[in-house]
C-alpha cells in the first residue's frame, strides 16, 4: 500500500533538514492539507515550471526563490500587488491546476546548495569554511582558464568575466546564488578579507562589478539559477529518496536570456 503524505508532511520533512526555518520559508499558496500526488522542485515557481507540473500529475510545488513580486522583504504588502501581470498570470495557474506551492529558501541554501556549487565546479577542501563564507586554495591558474573550466563543468554557453582575465587566480571565494548582488556588498568584501583574489559567483549586477575591478579581484558570473541547480537537484534526489511513493519531478529554471 503506497504511503502518500500531505503538503504539511512533506513541509515537516523540509523544515527537519537545517532548523530553524527562515521567516520567509512556508506555504505561498493552496491547502497544506492536500496529500500530495507529485513534487515539482525548481528554483522558481515560474509559469514554465507550473506548466510542467501541472503535466507531469505535481500538485506540490516547492521553489527556492520568492514566488511573487514585489520580494516580500522589499514591501511585505503583497496584497497591494496581486494584480501585477506576474502576478496574476502565476496565481490563475496555480489555481487552474489545483496546485499547493511551498518556499524553503535558507534551508536548501544550509544543507544542499553552499555544499552543491562547489562541488559541481570540481572545488574541494575549503581552507576555510564558516557559514556561508567558502574559500578554496587551488594551483595557480589564469581568471580565462578558471572560467573555461567552470563553464564546461555547468554546461553554460558562456559566463561573464569581470577584471583582469589573465591575472592568476589562487584563492577562490564563492558567492553562491544572489550572494553576488551588490545588495550583499558587504559579503563580498568579506571574501576579499578572507585573501580570495578571485571570485566565482552566481549572479552580479554593474554596481557589484564596478566594485570587484577597482577592489582588483576578478569575478566570474555563471548565473543566480546556475549556480544554485546543483543544490536543488541534490535536494530533488533526496525528496525522492525520503517519499519513494511520490513522483518527484526537477524542474531546470535555465536562463531568461540569450546571447545576441
């Protein structure tokens, strides 16, 4: 007899992975009571991934990234902005297909993605590793070479290269997912304290670039989703290992944009 839990069930289990739960981690939409007849995990809840569950018989969505716009810590009255296009154009599907949507955020990033990135882009034996903050000593090797490594372990089509491309690179710090953002400037000089003189990172914006070029630390960008998918795939085997009864589904949010 299969065993089929209910959203709540499944939450219970993703909250017992890295306690405490962040305050922006729960239930985003539906019945938490629901049993559950298939996972979804992605990155984000986008319409493509709600579209794949919806196919592929998940009526549990669980996503890493905030399901609505604007980000909740930027103006926590959602209900102001429930008409959005976004919005609404994610709300009707969820809707439509009955789902149940659910947020881990801080979780995954403590058990599954610090651990995944580095791990996917061949970097082991952190010297040092407190919390978030990773930094790896490696055989001297240009920024050029560094990224042509990274972006063959991913399977990107490119990644963007900030500073000197030729310049050696021998202690590497990661700021993994959005960590990158000049919106965490403060992260990122801290790796720079650390002595990372180069930087591998999820996603970047000019204001963080224009930083790391006049701070003489090359940074590579491979991508907030990037980044962050080897953590969510881990994540994925593991549902899939803890609710054998349930079809669990990885959904890849790939790159919003191509090169012209």
């Amino acid at each position: 007899m299969k065993d089929i839990p209910t959203a709540r069930a499944v939450a219970a289990y993703i909250e017992s992975l890295s306690p405490p739960p962040g305050s922006e981690e729960g239930f985003k939409y539906g019945d938490p009571d629901a049993p559950v007849e298939g996972i979804l995990v992605c990155w984000m809840a986008t319409v493509a991934a709600i579209e794949q569950a919806a196919a592929e018989g998940c009526n549990l969505i669980v996503c890493h990234e905030d399901v609505y716009f604007p980000y909740a810590f930027l103006d926590p009255g959602l209900e102001k902005h429930l008409t959005w296009r976004v919005n609404r154009s994610r709300i009707s599907r969820f809707a439509a297909h009955d789902l149940t949507v659910y947020r881990s955020h801080c979780t995954l990033d403590r058990r599954f993605i610090v651990e995944a990135f580095p791990q996917a882009i061949g970097l082991e034996n952190p010297v040092i590793r407190e919390g978030y903050y990773l930094i790896y000593d490696v055989t001297p090797v240009t920024v050029l070479e560094l990224a042509a490594n990274v972006k063959s372990r991913l399977g990107l089509p490119a990644v963007r290269v900030t500073g000197d491309p030729e310049a050696l690179a021998s202690r590497i710090g990661l700021p993994v997912g959005g960590i990158g953002l000049s919106l965490n400037i403060g992260f990122i000089n801290a790796l720079l304290d650390y002595g990372a003189d180069c930087l591998i990172a999820g996603e970047m914006d000019e204001y963080a670039m224009r930083f790391v070029v006049d701070a003489g630390a090359p940074m590579i960008e491979t991508g907030h989703a990037a980044s962050e998918n080897p953590g969510l795939r881990e994540f994925h085997r593991d549902l899939s290992t803890r609710f054998p009864d349930v079809r669990v589904v990885f959904h890849e949010c790939d790159r919003p944009w191509l090169m012209a």
